[in-house]
C-alpha cells in the first residue's frame, strides 16, 4: 500500500467522482482509476459500487476511509511540527471563520508579534467550517455559534450583542430600544441560512411569531452596512460589526436576549504550532479587552 493511492482514495471517496476527482488532483482519470484499483488490489476488496460513471463508498470503503483519514491526519500532523521547529518564522496559519468582523483587528494585533507569519483565511458556513475542524485542516476556527465534539476543543471568548441597524430617517431611527415583533414588517438584508448568526435570528424571529423577509441575503456580512445606508432594508448586526457611519442608527432590542457567542475553536489532535499558541493567547487578550470596554 502507497501513500500516493491513501491520498488519491481520499479525494475520490469524498467526491465520489472519479472525473472531479482526477480534475482536483491534476491527473488523468485513467491514471486514477488504477490507483484506486491496485489500492483495492491490496486490500483484496472493493471500495465502492460503481454504477455506470457514478461511484458510492461502500461498507468496506466506508470503515476503511476512517483509517485513512486518521493516518493521513498524522503524517501532516508530523510534518507541520518538523516545519515549525525547522522554521517557526516563516509558518502559515489557517484559519476558518463564520464571523470575520473582529477579525482584521485580531490580525493587526497579532502582526505586531509575529510579522513574519502568513495566513490562509477562508471565510465558511457552519457546515463547511466544521468538515475542515473534523479533518484537522485549519489551525483555528473563530465560530458563532460554538461547536461541540469529540475531537473538537471549544472556548468560548465573547457574548456579543445584537443589535437592529436602520439608516436616519427610518421610523425607528429615534429610538434607543425596540420589541422585536415591532419588526415583522420589515425588509431585512442578511447572510445567507448556514451562518451561525442568520440561523439564531431566524430561531428566535419565530419563537415570537414572525419570519424575518429578507430583500438581499449574501455571503458577506461586511456588505451589510452599506445596504443599510443605501436604504435597501434594515439587519440585524453583531456589536462587533458596528461600524461609525453617520447614517446609520444602532437600536437595542429589548424583549428578547438576543446575543451570538463568539468561540474559538481547534481539533483536539492537531499540532499547534507556537505561532498558533501565540495567535490564540492574542485572540483571548483581544476579547477580554472588548469585555472591559463593555462592562
């Protein structure tokens, strides 16, 4: 058994697409199928049911693609550590985030110890944030809501209100507070279902009668603002997002504990780096010292 063929199962077994599959890894498909098939060759088992171009793991795929994972997980585990101590200067922290307002700021002030540092940041649904936490392929997670698992190590770092952002000159532009089914007639602008935020406002939107109507949904929440100001519709809007333009207003909502909770998060058997050790302390300091402000 080769380690090139444990990499190739992996890509396939999670496309279940021997041409996608070929295509992500930049061979041909010919060449790919036998790979997989000495693979099976040596485990003296088929891996999937093939039906005419369509592949399905199998029960022996499946049980066997666990393995794989976990001793694939450990040779990258051990490399990054050979890196870190051969050049702790010059790593790149991964980082996967469902709420990225806070996170210019947590980088500014992590520059300022390691500049040295490159960083890779996708920002991610829930779902897809977590399938990279399972596999181990991000140093972090900055998460709303918190996630829980086996293999996961949560700390929650911060309780963020949220608030309602309407532009000047909205009927509610006065106020300072609002009931929350003061709203059900409203046009909102959001992110899309599958962010931790949209999903707890919609929960808690129901829970008091009504269904928040969305006019724009996107992938990017710093487009919110914006959009507010332009009139398009009013959102609701993390403390920590607020920004200082001067023609929107920030209204508490009164009735209801309307509040995210910011986590950060990290597989339990990844390798952390110092420089990782280093971001997370930045992270924790940055937080507490938005607790402070806020007290």
């Amino acid at each position: 058994m080769e380690l090139l063929q444990l990499q190739y199962f992996l890509v396939v077994a999670r496309l279940e697409h021997m041409t996608e599959a070929a295509r992500n890894l930049h061979v041909t498909q010919s060449s790919l199928s036998k790979t997989i098939g000495r693979l099976e060759e040596d485990l003296g088992v088929p891996l999937f049911d093939r039906i005419g171009r369509k592949l399905r793991l199998n029960e022996f795929g499946s049980s066997f693609l666990l393995r794989a994972e976990r001793a694939l997980f450990e040779l990258e585990q051990g490399k990054q550590e050979l890196r870190d101590l051969s050049s702790p200067e010059h790593s790149t922290l991964k980082l996967a985030v469902t709420t990225a307002s806070t996170l210019p700021n947590i980088l500014r002030e992590f520059r300022k110890k390691r500049p040295h540092i490159q960083f890779h940041v996708q920002m991610l649904t829930t779902q897809e944030m977590v399938t990279l936490l399972h596999r181990g392929e991000v140093d972090f997670c900055l998460s709303s809501p918190p996630i829980e698992g086996d293999d996961i190590e949560c700390q929650i770092v911060f309780i963020d209100p949220i608030l309602v952002a309407v532009p000047m000159g909205h009927r509610l532009a006065d106020r300072s507070s609002i009931s929350l089914i003061e709203l059900k007639d409203e046009w909102f602008v959001g992110v899309k279902k599958g962010y931790g935020t949209r999903d707890l406002i919609d929960s808690v939107c129901k829970s008091v009668g009504f269904v928040p109507k969305y006019v724009y949904e996107g992938d990017e929440p710093a487009r919110l603002s914006s959009l507010v100001e332009a009139e398009i519709g009013i959102a609701f809007m993390p403390s920590t997002a607020r920004n200082s333009q001067e023609h929107i207003k920030y209204v508490q909502v009164e009735d209801q504990e309307l509040v995210r909770e910011i986590a950060l998060l990290w597989h339990r058997s990844r390798y952390i780096s110092r420089a990782a050790q280093e971001f997370r302390e930045v992270v924790v300091d940055y937080f507490g010292e938005i607790s402070k402000q806020t007290i």
